[in-house]
C-alpha cells in the first residue's frame, strides 16, 4: 500500500466523520474488515500450527512438535488479537467524535458551569444560614433570664472540678 492509497483513506474516513449521515456507515465498514483481517490471521495461525504439529523432527519430544508450532504461529494470533483490539477502538470512535463537536463541547461547558453556579449558591446558602443559627443560639434571650453580675468573677474549667487557686 503506498503512501497516496494511505491518505486517501484517512482523507475519506475525516470527511465521513464530519458527515452525521455517514459516521456510522464508515465505523461498520471498518469494523467488519478489522474483524475479517483478525479471522483471516487465525486461520491462517491454525493452518500453521496443524502443518508444523504434523511434521515432527527426529530426536523430538513428545510435546515438541506442538510447543514449536504454537511459538511459530505466535506472531499471527497477536496480530489477530491486535485486529480486534483495533475494531473495538473503531467502535468507540464515532461516539468519541461526537462528543467533541465544537456546539456539544459548548453546551457541556455552560452545563458545566451552571452545575458550579448553583453549588456555590447553595454553598452560600448553608453558610449563611448556619451562621445565623449560631448567633441565634449565641444570643441571650430577650427577657426574663437573670444576666451575671459584673462584680462576679468569670466562671473557668477549673471551677467544675474543683481547682480553683487562691490568690
């Protein structure tokens, strides 16, 4: 594949994203020949193997032949796994695209911003009516409680456990 056939897929697959009518046509295309190429190699793997297991070399254990057909057909269920690896990373694209469109990374950042606004708005809220709870409960009532003598002393920790010291 030379470099020019590569650009013209990148170019067709750009352009078929930017299409909403055409961004799921391209991701089944894509995934149906990642998915094709990865079953093409196992085939492929299995042929292999089956070939090398069938022709043991003189002097050869009896799992010899198997292990050496398994490390010779490696590479391609690697590859395989690595198709499907990348048809499941062709799934998620079409999704991914749509979620950075200029007007929805927009609208997830107003959203994003009004959800902020109104925490701190209730941040506010509890704040202020916590505070006012406190004073309410700090505040001496309005009548009928007897207020300290200013000629008494201020009461300390000391005075309920009985240390008090002597001056």
């Amino acid at each position: 594949m030379s470099g020019k056939d590569i650009a013209t897929r990148v170019t067709a697959g750009v352009q078929a994203l930017g299409l909403a009518g055409q961004r799921q046509g391209w991701q089944e295309q894509h995934r149906a020949s990642l998915l094709t190429d990865a079953q093409t190699y196992d085939y492929l793997a299995d042929a292999l193997e089956a070939d090398l297991k069938g022709r043991p070399v003189e002097g050869d254990m009896p799992w010899s032949a198997a292990r050496r057909a398994k490390k010779r057909a490696r590479p391609l269920r690697e590859a395989a796994r690595a198709m499907r690896k990348a048809a499941k990373a062709v799934g998620g694209t079409v999704a991914a695209y749509e979620q950075s469109a200029p007007e929805k990374t927009a609208a997830d950042r107003a959203a994003r911003a009004e959800r902020k606004e109104r925490k701190k708005q209730l941040a506010r809220q509890a704040a202020a009516g916590a505070a006012a709870r406190s004073l309410e409960r700090l505040t001496p009532p309005a009548g009928g409680v007897e207020q300290p003598r200013a000629t008494e002393e201020p009461r300390t920790l000391g005075d309920y456990f009985g240390h008090r010291k002597e001056a």
